[in-house]
C-alpha cells in the first residue's frame, strides 16, 4: 500500500529540464519541493531547512551526491537521500546504499516511481525522528532505581512496557510485593500519549467495599446523605475513572477489590461507558487503564475471569530482585547515596556478600529500608554486614566449620567480585586472576544453582 505522507523535497540537479519536470509533478502530487544546482548548495540547503527526502543527482558539480550524502550523515536529523544517476553502474548503486542512502535510481526513470520512492523515504525519516526523540526522551528522563537493571529479565519487561506505552490498552503488571509494580505502571503512563493528562492511583487494597464503588465511578448524593451538611456542600463525589480523562488511571492491587466492585468495574470497561450513580447521562471511559497484581493470588483474593479479560489487553511480568541478583549491588549503593547524599558511605566486601547471598522476600522494598536503616546506624562511612541487620541465616557469620573452609571462603569471594562486576563472569574472571573457563569450572565446582550466581536470571 502506497504510503500517503508528503514530503519536503530538495532536488539536486544541474540539469534544468529534467528537474524541471520532476518539480512539477512531484508538486502536483502534494510534496512541497525546492532545487538547487550544484553539491555546495545542496549542502547548504539541507543544513539550513528542515527537509525529509533528498534527491541528489551522483555527477552534481562542486560536490557530488554520495559526498553530499556522506556530509549530511553527520547531521542530527538528515533527510532520507535518493541517489540518481546516469550511470547506472553496480558500483555506483553498492556505494550509494553503503553510504546511507535510502534508494538508489538509474535515469531516465518513471516519474511515479519517484513519487512512490518519495514517500517511502519521508515515512521512513519520520518514523526515524519519532524513535529518535523518543529515545531522548527516555534519556533526559531520570530513571527510578526499580527500572536500573542489567537483568535481561527486567529489560525484557521495560521494552515491553515501553512498546505497550504507545497503545491504548489496558495493561496488567503482574509481581511480587516489592518488585516494582507501581513504579513501572507511572514509567508505562509518562511514555505514553497521555502523558500530558492525569494519572491517578487507586490503592484496591484500601478500599471500604461499601465506598469502592463511588472511588472507582462518580456518584451524586443519595437521599440518605441529603441532610448531611458535607453531602450538600459536595453533592458529587468524583470517581477515579472520571478524573483520570484523557490520562491513566492505575488500579493498584486490583485483585483485593471486593467482588461485586470488580465486576461491575468489569461491565464498565466493556462497555466502555458509564452512568454517574443516581443520573441519567452516560459518561464514556476515556482513561487508559492500567492495573497491578501478585504473581500468585491467594484463594480469598482473586481476579474475576471477566474482569481479567478487560485488564489483561497486554501483560507484563516483573522478575523478582533475587532473579536480578546482577542489580542487587548497584540499586544498594543507589539506596545508600539517596539515605546520605553528603557522605561517602561504602558498602565492605562483606557486606556486598550478605547482600548478595540473602534471598530478599520483599525484593525492592525490603532492600531500600535495610539499607536506609544501615545508614543510620553504620559508624563513620562504612556499611558492614553486620549493619544490614539480615536474618542470621542470611549473614556471613561462621556457624559451623564448614563455613570457615577455603572453599566456602573462595565461592564468598567470588560472590563479590561477581557483584562488583554486575554479574559479569569474564570481567570477574579477569579480576579474580583465572580464565572464564576456570571461573565456570569453580561454580559448577560447588554446585551453586544458576539463581544464587549474580546476574543469572
């Protein structure tokens, strides 16, 4: 199917009427186009406006189209550049395409062919840009210690998060307490179109049954509350999906929303349309909706099927912190610098390995306050494991011979320097003073599972 986007064309050629009559039609067709005669001004021009496709002949004077070509590659935002010739040569066409052309064209050519080209290169360049600017975006926007990850499990999760951002789905983020879950649904929400609009966060496990409904739908005052005094002065009370239009609204463990809430959330979002408690007037939904969960729901405390089928538009799965053991390291000394911003705080070797050989049932969350509170209890600058407070299970403590053997000593280090390195075993290897091939031989030695060697997920 023929791409329907215009373009802002230059067309380089010295040769008068053959561009004359390509600015002709490629102007009847709807492009808006200029020219010039020779490779400077080529240049020149394409620096100076802000033009999606580029016709550059390959003999042009002063600079040819490839050299013109090559300079504009350099630039921020180049035009896509077709390259023409009347030297229809392979060499010519391998070298054009090499230096980044988008297309390449032996004259004399078919002009609706040129039109076609057009407007595949201005939708291709276009495309680009957005991807482009999206990608600064994400850079220039300060990423939550949750979303820092060297885990391919957790970048998985981001993409498709990031991916999901540019529809107009519902999206369920499923985890453990701790993982994330709420952070990721506001990244999801300040990716996406709606950005722009509110977001409001609805906490499900907060919620009275008996007032669920008017959190979750606006509501007028029924007669009961008519007498009341603060019923008359807010007649309305403003629920959740009607103040997140033309934003998100994210219901965060929606699985503890009573049932008859939840399937009446379920008829709303199926419909797509609602009707204010106590009115006549339909309101339609215009919030994208977004709703957290547990990996596992207990049996008091489940999704209603239908209910699940209106969330579950896209899916995204968050790895717990011990499957991220690469990250547990770098979002520690994160933690440290956000609990004492003027001081210096090191986390020892030892304290790098407790960290690393605990198991972290409140993933996220439990590490933020262990670390917080090493930092306030911690002398001078020095966070030992000892100040972490783990269970002793989960220490580094000698309680039993074994542990106090070389082995056993040796698999502790290498722990550290794993962790150091983000899971890295080459790099760590290279620390350590052994081949990568040793290094494996070592873990495969004592017997370790893949979840307990950092940066396995």
């Amino acid at each position: 199917m023929l791409p329907t986007v215009a373009a802002h064309v230059l067309i380089a050629d010295n040769d008068d009427i053959v561009a004359g009559v390509l600015v002709r039609y490629l102007e009847g067709r709807g492009h808006r186009v200029e020219r010039c005669t020779n490779g400077r001004d080529a240049l020149r021009c394409i620096r100076d406006g802000a033009f999606d496709v580029a016709l550059l002949d390959s003999q042009l004077p002063e600079l040819d189209g490839l050299d013109v070509l090559r300079r504009t590659r350099e630039d921020p935002f180049p035009p896509e550049c077709i390259i023409t010739s009347e030297q229809s040569t392979i060499d010519t066409a391998v070298a054009a395409l090499r230096s980044g052309a988008s297309d390449y064209l032996a004259k004399p050519y078919r002009l609706d062919e040129i039109d076609i080209m057009v407007r595949r290169a201005a939708e291709k360049r276009r495309s680009s840009r957005d991807t482009t600017r999206m990608q600064r975006r994400l850079l220039r926007m300060e990423a939550p210690h949750a979303l820092d990850s060297a885990a391919l499990s957790m970048q998985a999760a981001l993409v498709a998060a990031a991916r999901a951002a540019q529809s107009h789905g519902s999206v369920l983020i499923v985890g453990e307490p701790g993982t994330g879950k709420s952070t990721v649904a506001r990244y999801l929400h300040q990716l996406s179109p709606r950005s722009a609009g509110p977001m409001v966060e609805v906490n499900c496990d907060l919620l009275d049954p008996q007032r669920a409904r008017a959190a979750l739908f606006s509501t007028l005052a029924d007669a009961a509350d008519a007498a009341d005094t603060q019923a008359r002065a807010f007649p309305r009370t403003v629920g959740a999906l009607e103040e997140a239009a033309g934003g998100t609204v994210i219901f965060c463990d929606v699985e503890w929303l009573d049932q008859a809430s939840q399937a009446a959330l379920a008829e709303v979002l199926a419909a797509g349309e609602y009707c204010r408690d106590g009115a006549d007037a339909r309101l339609s939904v215009d919030a994208r909706v977004i709703a957290t969960t547990l990996t596992v729901i207990g049996e008091q405390h489940e999704i209603r099927a239908d209910l699940l089928q209106q969330l579950s538009g896209e899916l995204i799965a968050l790895p717990t912190l011990r499957a991220r053991a690469a990250d547990i390291v770098p979002i520690a000394e994160r933690y440290v610098r956000d609990a004492a911003p003027r001081a210096a705080h090191v986390l020892t070797d030892a304290a790098i390995a407790a960290l690393l050989k605990y198991h972290w049932p409140g993933n996220l969350r439990e590490l933020r306050a262990v670390i917080t509170r090493a930092v306030a209890i911690a002398p001078k600058d020095v966070i030992d494991a000892k100040h972490l407070m783990l269970p002793p299970h989960a220490g580094l403590e000698v309680t039993s011979p074994e542990d106090d053997s070389l082995d056993a000593m040796e698999w502790r280090h290498i722990q550290v320097v794993l962790g150091r390195v983000g899971g890295h075993q080459g790099r760590a290897a290279a620390r350590l003073g052994i081949s990568s091939k040793t290094l494996y031989r070592k873990i495969r030695q004592y017997g370790v599972p893949r979840s307990d060697i950092p940066g396995s997920i």
